[in-house]
C-alpha cells in the first residue's frame, strides 16, 4: 500500500507495484475463510440499513467517507473502532463491509476475524504440524485486519499477549486495523498497554444501543406475514 499524487495534485492510496494477485476476489478472507467473511463478504453499504437512529445513520455516512479518503487513513495508520453497549448494534456489518469496499476499490489484501475464533484456530495448531504463526502473522500481514468483537474472549495472559502481539506489529508496520466492541476503549478489559495501542490505530464510532438486527428481523417477519396471508 502506497500514497500517490493523482494529476490533480491530490494525495490517494493505491496498491504497491510489487502486487501480483487480485485481492478483490478474497474480501476479508485473503488469507482465510471465517464464518464472519462468509456471512458479509458479499454485502454492499446498500444492504446496511439505515433509518433506525440517527447515531447509526451518522455511522454509515462515516463509514462511506472513510472509504473515500481512505489515503488519509493510510497516512495515519487509522482504522475504525465501531463499539456500542447493546448487542446487534449493526457493529459487524458495518464494519465489514467499509473493508469489503477498501478491498475492491484499492485491491488490498483484508482479513475479517472474531477474536474468538482467532485464539481457538491458534489452540488448533497446537499439537500439530502447524504453527500458530500460520494464524498470526496473516493477521499482521494483512493490508487492512478487522477484529471482530474485542472483549467477547475469555480473557487470559496468553490471550492478551497474542493480542498485544499483533496490535504491537501492526502499529510498527504502519497498517490499518478495525475494531468492534460491545466496549468503548477505555472499558475493555486489557491491560493499558494494549488498550494504548488500539486507541493509537483507530477512531471510534459509538453506534446506537439498540438491537437494529431485531428491528430489521421484525421488517421482514412482517413483510413475509403480508405476503403469506395476501
């Protein structure tokens, strides 16, 4: 990932000479599938609802501006940290798809984990021919790394160290990092040095504390209902 100087004198990210593959095809799963890439991989900003509150309306204007002036991002190694108290928010979506559209647009290498299953496909690689940098070091690789639901984990030093580990790498390397939480930073339960670090590659975005996922489900159940009984 680079910034160049478009003909009109302003600055943009694009991707580095150097890249042969087409990342575009692997929307954060470069490296490896996930139940999360599976589930909005395909997903447009069209398919993100809005309407519901005006926190989560405001969120998704953001969400498309970042992509747009993502070399700003780039320069700063800022990603975005999307955090509400209440479950069902429309935190992972969201945040999926502004990486699914960095990906086309810049054709970037992007990979979408929950924390939980990061550290049990680590587990994994224990006892086997694999090492667990098999896991890690994609997750530090990555052009763009979305790590879904900071704070879900059974929180142990192992697990805080992993953590740590990648935050740590990628903050050196320069890359942009995205987050979701049901815990604003300053409430995670990490150690402050890790906390630093994930204040450093993000901005926050607080979405609405409300369930949207059950409001949008209720849309639908009353679509099917009229189409069922017409």
């Amino acid at each position: 990932m680079i910034i160049v100087t478009r003909s009109d004198g302003k600055e943009a990210a694009a991707p580095c000479s150097c890249r042969r593959d087409n990342p575009t095809n692997k929307p954060l799963c470069y490296y490896f599938k996930t139940d999360i890439a599976e589930k909005y991989g395909n997903k447009t900003f069209n398919d993100y609802l809005t309407g519901f509150d005006k926190k989560q309306d405001r969120a998704k204007n953001n969400a498309i501006a970042f992509v747009k002036k993502f070399s700003i991002a780039v320069k700063n190694h800022t990603g975005l940290y999307l955090w509400s108290n209440y479950p069902g928010s429309g935190k992972s979506m969201l945040s999926c798809v502004t990486v699914t559209e960095i990906c086309k647009k810049y054709n970037l290498k992007t990979q979408a984990i929950n924390v939980v299953d990061l550290y049990e496909r680590i587990r994994n690689t224990f006892n086997t021919d694999k090492s667990e940098l098999s896991i890690i070091n994609p997750c530090i690789g990555s052009d763009v790394l979305l790590l879904d639901d900071l704070g879900a984990e059974k929180r142990t030093k192992w697990t805080e160290q992993i953590l740590y580990r990648i935050l740590d790498a990628r903050l050196n390397k320069g890359r942009v990092t995205f987050f979701t939480s049901n815990y604003s930073i300053s409430r995670l339960p990490y150690e402050g040095r890790t906390k630093s670090r994930i204040n450093d590659l993000s901005f926050p975005i607080n979405l609405p504390d409300m369930d949207i996922r059950a409001k949008v489900a209720q849309q639908r159940n009353e679509y099917l209902y009229s189409q069922f009984n017409n």
